[in-house]
C-alpha cells in the first residue's frame, strides 16, 4: 500500500501510497491540509473520539487512517473481480504493462465543499479521481412546536435540512396545511402546489423526488416554512440535496408523529418552527459504506465504456448509483448476514442504529414484504438514488439467489462461493454493457458474463430474478435517456418455461412447539387464486393472501402454496422444521473431600440439535460439561436449535472417606492415568458395556470387556491423546453411570 516504484519496501510513511493519498482538506481548495504519519514502522494507530460528537476534529488521525485503509481495501477486493489495470483501476504505479498508471485516488477527509454529502469525481484513466467525504450534522433535536389544537400541543422531535436556512432568528409560525399538486399522490409535493401556501407551514411526505424538489415547490407557492413526514418506522433525519434558492426552513418529523399531526388538520393546527441549536455530527470516513459507494462510482465509470470514455453513465436511466450501493453491500456482508434481512445505506452518518432504515426508499432485502420495488418504480422514484436503489435491488436478489445454489465464502479474494461468482457476474456486467445502458442493457449484459465464465449454466436463474422484480423476458426498457418510458413484465424466455413465480415468506422456518409461523404470498403479478396446504399445522390450509399457523407436534413439514396469476398456476414450498422441548439424563459426579472434583455431564434427546446452555453460576459457559466443581446445586438452561428450553438444578454431593465408594456406581484408578486404568465394581453390580466419551460427548473407542476376579476390569489406554473424558458404564440391569477420568 505504501509503494510507488514497484519495488518491495515502503516509499512513504504517510497515508501517501500506490492506490490512495489520504488526507484532509477543511479549506476546499483540493489541495492536503495534511496527511496522517504512521513512522518507519507504519503504526497508524490513533485515537477515536466516538460521534457523534461536536468537535469530529479530535478523531483527524484516526479519520485519514480509515479512509486510507478502506480504499485500499476495495481496492485490493475488486482487483480480484477484473477492476485491474488494464481496466483502468487506480494505481500511481502499474505493476503490469496494462492501462495508464500515475492516477491514485485523492481521498479527501473533512472536505469543506459541503455537508451531509459525498461524492466521487472520475476522470479517465491516467489522471488521478478525486473522493470528497463530508462532515454530516444530524441536527435532531426539538425544533417543532404544536400550537394547537391542545389534544396534540408540546414539542415534537425533529431533524434540520442540509439545505435552507440552518437555524431561524425568528421563530416561524403558522397554519399547518396539506399541499395538492394535483398528482396521484398529491401530498408528496413533486409538482408545483395547486394552492395558495402565502404565509403558511406546508407538510409534505417523503418519498418518490428529491426534498429540495418538495420544498422549493412549497416556497414558490409561498409557504414559510416545510415539514417532511418520514415514511418509514424510525427517528427522523437530515435530509440531503442543494437548492441555493431555498430560503425557507425545513423539518422532517417521523412518521408517528406525523400521522399524530395529520389527524387534526380538521381542527387548524397552529405550529411553530424555531432551530436554535446545533445537533449532532457524523463523519463520513467512519461510514464503510459511504467510502465504499463512493468508490463504486469510480468502478463503474471506468469499467462502462472503457477507462479512457468516462462519460457513459449521463443519461436518465443509468444505474449508477445501484452499482455503487451494491459495492456498499457486498464490502459488508458476512457469513452472519442472510438473504430476506433489511440492509440500509447511510445509518452511521444519519445517527442510526445498524438495523436502522437508511437514506434509500427502502433497506435491501430480498423478502419483498420489505422491499417491495420493481421496474415500474423507476417510473415513481427519484432520480439517480431512488431509481439506483431498484437495480441494487435485483442485484441484491441476484448475490442471494447464487448462494442459495452455491453457498457462501467468506474469502473475497480467493473463493468461490455462489456471492463471489455474483460479483464476478455484475463486474464482468459492467464491462460488456453499452455506454449509456439502461436497465435491459446492464440485464443482458450480466447473462452474457454468464455464458463468458460460466457456459450459460445460471441462465435461467438469472432470468428468474429479473423477472422476479418486473425486468423480464417481455420487459422493455425504450429508451436509455428517458426513465418512464420502460414496459414491465415477469416471464422468462420459453427456454426457461419452468420458471417459478409463485412465492411467500414465512416468520420463521424453525420453531417450537407450540409457536406460530406467520406466512404471506408475495406472488408477482398478484395471484387470482391463492390455496394454502400446511401439514401438520392449524389451519392445515387456507384461501387467504396471509395465514397464522400453530405447529403443536414436532417434526418436519412442507408448508406449500399453488398460486394461479396472469402467467398461469404455480407452487411454492418451504420446509418447516418443528422442535420440542428436550429430555436430558444429567450424570453428576461427586466432589472429593480434599478438591473441588466433581462434575456434571449432560447427554440429551430429543429437540433439535445443537444445543446450547446458560449456566447461572458460569456467564458465557455454553458446555453440556462442567468440570471442577465443589459441591452444592446448580442452574442452567437448556435450548435447542428451534428455540425450546428446560430449566433444571443439579446437585453435586462431597463424598467424606470411605463413604465415597458407597456413593460411588464405579471406582476408576489411578486417575490421571499414563497408561492402563482399572474399573472396580461392587459385587452386585455386572458392567456390560463400556465406552469413552470426548467432553461433547462423542463415543472416542469401545472398551473390550477382560474382567478380572476382582470385580475389576483393566483397560490400556496408552494410545488416548492426553486430555479430558468420561467412561460411560451401561449395567446389565440397563442403568448407566459415568466417570471423569484425565489421560496425562
């Protein structure tokens, strides 16, 4: 990362290297204000001062340090993927004889150009692009006050616009009223109002156009002032976009609140918006997403077209902004992550928690109950974010799709799991499309990296998933630069006639006993007919578009639906695995009178495995075994893998001399052992079979039965990997009992 001359050793101990310069430039003349020193030993380690906070500048170090490495991470990633040299990736020196070097991403921190903002400048190859993270001030705090009526008056919480007027040196009061555009949605605000807002407080929703877009629109009809209801669950935001001409001051609340407020609009509601103080501020170098989004511009840039023609991506219906979201994901995905779970962009920067709803119009996901977009929303979204966010979506499916045939990798660089072979698809995608693509281009362009690395063998699992989300066989795009000119359809080439389109989702796959699933068809086109079958359920079937249904015998079910729509009759199946609450035998061994030696052994049966345990007295011990304990009682509880539990207490008892060998099923000598050990039994008792047993309990051997006159049967054990386990004894009166022994 550090090396400019192709040659091995560091040529810079800054955040100066072959891929990235990082550094910060508060003063906005592109130029550094300085860059990070790491030493001859290259040890960036600085501090950070968690956000948010209102002095970010205390964290500068640790700032530049992250943008450095998260670039350089990509970087390296991607080059795997085919964004190399030769097409026209960044790098100061080119360790090959491909494409133009001398053009190191200009990674500017703390850029004072703008706020809440990034952005991502590509020239051709050669010369260097330019990467400018901002500072984001999430401004939420109380700045709306409700009048009247009294049944909702108080203040309410509330986040500032990046554009308008950031604080008011006056306070602004008003009549809240709904604008009409005339539109479909008329209270979005997308078109110019229809009335007269001259001294009034508009409130707007969120969605479909740009906030700058809504309140300039309200201004022009004179309104003093805008709220934003939020349409989604969750706090409300800052919202982004640049209007110089905006001059009145802009609120967004959440959607609670607003359907609160809106629900006495009948009774003239009075309000008043005073921004008085400075809320909270996120730095953009902390948001891995952010820095990676960005950097996907400059992937897709250079890869569509070629690195030397970098203008290809201009036109209405170029998608961007959905590869650059992709590159987010894909950077941030674990083996922990799942396909139907919601995944937004920008949660750091807007204050969020991980699972909060980002700035996209919907989180990503493949369970379109949560993300329900299709092609004929580019038409309603907009334009370049919200009609990105529809081709991540489908490229989200499609990353999701593969590892449900090929699994998952967690190695970016060197697997080969069903998500590398996706990235490779979308890369490759790029690379082949036309210059100025729509959504059919980049489409066929991914079916046509298929057959390059693949021989066509996803083909019609790629057509399933476009078509899934309306870009089908029958689809038609018109053309590239006009985005509401496209024809939506969801059927596959008659190659692929065994298309499935019938689906639903499902709460869960795994449950216990005794619990419900909640089922919903999301069948596009909507079904005509819907019929439900669920064995082993109640109901065991149904005609309705969502069903609850109570499992109460363990199991495992198929749960299918036959749906019939304009494309014909299909069905749908999902297998649901039914656990119950689990039997255990619990082996407990006696405590010496001189050490803390005794134990407990769980065996279960029954429930799903693996099991897990939460031991009272051992916070974080998730072993069926325990060993060295003294004496007295002891709680856990036990769960299996669909979620049943049982609570139980154990005693260990403390044996006192002779006593223990009457308390004892067994005695096992010496112990530790080297190499034989002895089994002494009392006269009444005849052992018929003896195995070892690991700590998980896994049978290691099958002891072969020499029993002596003694009561006594001896074993070598000079084969046993030195450690921990149990002699598990089963009598012939079918009682079992169980030893810890230690092989030294």
């Amino acid at each position: 990362w550090h090396d400019l001359d192709g040659i091995d050793g560091a040529d810079d101990t800054r955040s100066v290297g072959n891929n990235v310069n990082a550094y910060d430039d508060q003063n906005d003349d592109n130029l550094p204000d300085g860059y990070v020193e790491g030493g001859t030993s290259l040890n960036f380690d600085f501090p950070f001062s968690p956000t948010p906070n209102s002095t970010p500048l205390n964290s500068r170090e640790a700032a530049i340090t992250q943008l450095f490495y998260a670039n350089n991470r990509i970087h390296d990633v991607l080059w795997h993927y085919g964004f190399d040299e030769e097409s026209g990736n960044f790098q100061f020196f080119n360790y090959s004889t491909n494409g133009v070097g001398n053009d190191a991403v200009n990674a500017e921190a703390f850029d004072g150009s703008g706020t809440n903002n990034a952005n991502f400048a590509t020239p051709p190859d050669g010369e260097s692009p330019r990467m400018q993270m901002y500072l984001w001030a999430n401004n939420e705090g109380v700045f709306l006050t409700v009048n009247s009526p009294s049944a909702i008056a108080g203040d309410y919480v509330s986040a500032v616009s990046a554009f308008g007027p950031q604080s008011t040196p006056s306070p602004v009061t008003g009549q809240l009223v709904e604008s009409n555009d005339g539109t479909v949605n008329p209270n979005l605000g997308c078109d110019p109002s229809l009335d007269d807002l001259t001294g009034k407080i508009a409130i707007l929703d969120r969605g479909t156009c740009p906030f700058v877009d809504k309140v300039y629109n309200a201004q022009l009809a004179g309104a003093i002032g805008v709220i934003i209801v939020n349409n989604q669950a969750g706090l409300p935001f800052s919202m982004g976009g640049v209007n110089q001409d905006i001059t009145i001051p802009a609120i967004m609340i959440s959607q609670a609140d607003g359907n609160l407020i809106r629900a006495q609009l009948s009774q003239n509601v009075n309000v008043t918006i005073n921004i008085n103080s400075i809320g909270s501020t996120y730095d953009a170098c902390f948001d891995n997403g952010v820095v990676a989004h960005e950097y996907g511009h400059g992937i897709s840039n250079r890869l569509t077209g070629g690195p030397l023609n970098v203008d290809c991506l201009t036109n209405e219906e170029q998608m961007g902004e959905g590869w650059s979201d992709f590159i987010t994901l894909i950077m941030s995905t674990t083996i922990a992550n799942s396909a139907n779970e919601a995944r937004a962009i920008g949660n750091y920067v807007q204050g969020f928690t991980i699972n909060g709803g980002g700035i996209r119009p919907f989180p990503y996901s493949r369970d379109m109950s949560i993300n329900p977009v299709t092609y004929s929303d580019i038409q309603q979204l907009s334009i370049p974010h919200g009609l990105g966010s529809v081709w991540c979506s489908m490229l989200w499916d499609l990353y999701w799709d593969m590892v449900d045939v090929y699994g998952f990798d967690a190695d970016l660089i060197n697997g080969n799991g069903g998500n590398n072979m996706a990235i490779q698809l979308v890369m490759d995608g790029m690379r082949l499309q036309v210059c100025s693509p729509g959504f059919i281009d980049g489409r066929d362009a991914i079916l046509q990296a298929d057959e390059l690395n693949f021989a066509g063998a996803n083909r019609c699992l790629i057509w399933k998933t476009f078509a899934r989300r309306g870009l089908g066989f029958s689809s038609d795009q018109g053309s590239s630069e006009d985005a509401f000119d496209g024809t939506t359809s969801y059927d596959t080439p008659p190659s692929c006639s065994d298309t499935d389109f019938a689906y639903f989702t499902s709460s869960s796959q795994t449950i216990c006993a005794g619990s419900s699933i909640s089922f919903n068809d999301l069948t596009i086109p909507a079904a005509s007919s819907i019929s439900w079958s669920f064995e082993g359920g109640s109901p065991a079937s149904s005609n309705a578009s969502s069903v609850e249904v109570v499992y109460n015998s363990a199991g495992t079910y198929p749960a299918i639906l036959t749906i019939t729509n304009s494309l014909g009759t299909d069905t749908y199946e999902q297998t649901i695995t039914v656990g119950q609450v689990a039997t255990l035998t619990a082996n407990i061994g006696i405590a010496s009178a001189t050490a803390d030696n005794g134990f407990i052994f769980i065996t279960m049966s029954g429930g799903l495995p693996p099991y897990t345990t939460s031991w009272v007295d051992f916070p974080g011990l998730n072993d069926l075994t325990v060993n060295f304990l003294a004496s007295g009682t002891y709680e856990v509880t036990i769960t299996d893998a669909a979620g049943c539990s049982i609570d139980t207490v154990f005693t260990v008892q403390r044996a006192v001399g002779i006593e223990e060998f009457s308390l004892s099923t067994f005695q096992a000598f010496p112990n530790p052992i080297k190499d034989n050990i002895t089994l002494r039994f009392n006269s009444n008792q005849k052992p018929e079979n003896i195995v070892l047993l690991d700590l998980s309990g896994r049978k290691i051997l099958q002891f072969q039965m020499e029993q002596t006159s003694k009561n006594e049967v001896v074993f070598s054990c000079e084969d046993l990997a030195t450690g921990t386990y149990i002699i598990q004894v089963q009598f012939e009166n079918s009682s079992i009992a169980y030893k810890r022994i230690v092989k030294q």
